[in-house]
C-alpha cells in the first residue's frame, strides 16, 4: 500500500509541477495582468503585462508595444519581472532534478538515497517557484485593488482592473507548492520503507545467528 502511495504521489507531484511551471511561463508573458476598459468608447481595451502594454480595438485588432525602459516601469513590474523569470527556472531545475529521483526512471536505480534527496531538492525548488510567482501576482493585485478605490483620483478616470493573467499565476503558484508537498511526501514514503527494509533484514540475521547459536549449544 505504501508503495502504490509512493509512486502515485511522485506522478501527481510532477505532474502537478510541470502544470505549474507551463502556467508561470504563461503568467509571465502574458500581456494580461492588468485590464482597462474606456467607458467613452467600448471598442477599445487595453492590458498590460511585464513586458509590453497592448490595446485590442475592433477594426484593427490587438497591437502590442514593448516597455521602452525597465527603470522607468514601477517598483511592483520591475521586482516582478525579476522574480517571476526567477520562478521559471526553479520550476524547471526542479522539474528535471524531481524527474530523476522518481522510481520508474532507470538512471541510478541502484541508488535508492540519491533518488529520494532528488526528490527532496526538486520538491523544495518546486516550493521555491511557487512562492516567487505568487508574491509578484499578488503584489500587483494588491497595488491595483489600490489604485481602484484611491479616492484623490477623480471619478471619470479610466482605472486598471485585474487581468486573466494574475489568475493563472495564482493558479501556478498553487500548483506548484502542492506538487512540491507531493514529491517531498513521497521522499518520505520511500525513506520509510527503506528503513524498514533494512530493519526487517537486521531481524532476520539477528534470529539467524541465534538460532546458529543454539544449534551450536546443542552439539
């Protein structure tokens, strides 16, 4: 049972990983973290990532400009930008390290404990990737919620809302410190069972020699 446990929990943790990871790149390039609709014309719409801000109109279709400058954006997109390309590669070196301490892959299969600390450092990377797509997400939903309701700008003035982008990376964020729990859990699992293994066969020399022992009392 507990090796059914092992491997299910080292497949949903990877899985769950990879999920996460493919939802931070997205979150990262996404021009979508931020949305303003223009109540005098309804036609258009702008979004605004990291990297470039775009505006969707009807006739003419989305076009996208790049940032000029990246001193000149706010403190919220430089440190985000940062850490979320940051969470990009944790979450891939914890994908590759996590994928060679599961048990079905061949390479070191001789080596039980070098595959379970594999699976260890790929699981606390996997946690390291989470938290830094989730402090940039909600770092900029946090300015924006305050940007909303700030009551010295007048009323008429279009306001930022969130963009489809800020949900994806919670959702990655979350993905990947679960998968994280997983693989760390499954760590555990196998650590357990090899230190059973080796308590069941130190049983049974420990009874064969006594009973060595007392065959050669007998004699």
């Amino acid at each position: 049972m507990a090796l059914v446990f092992r491997t299910v929990a080292q497949l949903a943790g990877v899985s769950l990983s990879l999920l996460g990871w493919v939802l931070s790149c997205l979150t990262n390039y996404l021009p979508h973290w931020k949305n303003l609709n223009l109540d005098l014309n309804d036609m258009e719409n702008w979004t605004m990532g990291l990297w470039q801000t775009c505006v969707t109109q009807e006739e003419v279709g989305m076009q996208c400009k790049d940032f000029d400058s990246f001193l000149a954006l706010p403190a919220e997109l430089r440190v985000s930008r940062i850490l979320m390309l940051l969470s990009n590669g944790l979450g891939f070196l914890g994908l590759l390290l996590s994928g060679f301490g599961l048990d079905c892959v061949r390479t070191g299969e001789g080596q039980r404990d070098l595959k379970r600390r594999l699976l260890i450092l790929g699981g606390v990377l996997s946690w390291a990737s989470g938290i830094t797509a989730l402090v940039p997400v909600s770092w900029v939903a946090h300015k924006t919620v305050q940007e909303f309701w700030d009551e010295n700008v007048p009323d008429f003035v279009p306001r930022w809302e969130f963009g489809g982008a800020l949900f994806l990376g919670w959702s990655a964020g979350l993905s990947l410190l679960l998968g994280g729990c997983l693989l760390n859990g499954a760590a555990c699992s196998s650590h357990t069972l090899l230190a059973s293994g080796h308590y069941a066969v130190a049983q049974m020399e420990d009874h064969h020699q006594l009973e060595t022992r007392n065959t050669n009392l007998k004699n």
